[in-house]
C-alpha cells in the first residue's frame, strides 16, 4: 500500500518545503514504553525521521496523552508508523504484564 502511495505522488510532494504536523492518542499507561527510557526511543526516531516529537497533556484527559509529530510530510509519516510500532509494542508488553502479574 505504502508503496503504492509512493509511486502515485508528484515530484511536488517531495519537494514541498512547509512543515506537516500529525497528533495521535496514546494510553498515559503506556507513554514510558512509548517513548523508550530517558526518551531513547523518541530520540531515534527523530534522529531516523528528522522530526520533532513532542508529548502534550490532554487538558480533562488524565489517561491519555498526545503525541505531535511535525516535520516534512514523507519524514512525518514515517515517524507515525515507527511511533504506532512503539506503541503496539507497549500494548503487546502491557498485555503480558498485566497477565504475569494474577
């Protein structure tokens, strides 16, 4: 599909200058997994991806926190997939966890 969608886009596309922001919701249980120890595994994406990643508060949302992504459209996308990997990731150990522990 990702592919499919690459081979579809104009030059125009990866030659756009301005800045693309995504925001997605993740669980504040499993932020620290998410965003790796110390902020390892935000810091490598950015790195990969030449994104800005920034975790927000949902103000009346104690449960869940905002991710913010913004950089160049193709780098943003790629830093949603690698971040929703993390957070599947966190679910899949959350799950185990969770069961390990009745």
């Amino acid at each position: 599909l990702i592919d499919r969608v690459m081979d579809g886009l104009p030059p125009s596309v990866m030659e756009e200058t301005r800045g693309f922001a995504m925001n997605c919701v993740v669980p504040t249980r499993l932020v620290g997994h998410v965003m790796g120890r110390g902020g390892s595994g935000v810091q490598e994406v950015q790195n990969t991806t030449k994104t800005r990643i920034m975790l927000r508060e949902i103000p009346g949302d104690q449960d869940n926190r905002s991710i913010n992504i913004a950089g160049p459209i193709l780098n943003v996308c790629s830093a949603y997939i690698l971040m929703m990997k993390r957070y599947l990731d966190a679910e899949k150990f959350d799950a185990r966890d969770k069961s390990d522990s009745r």
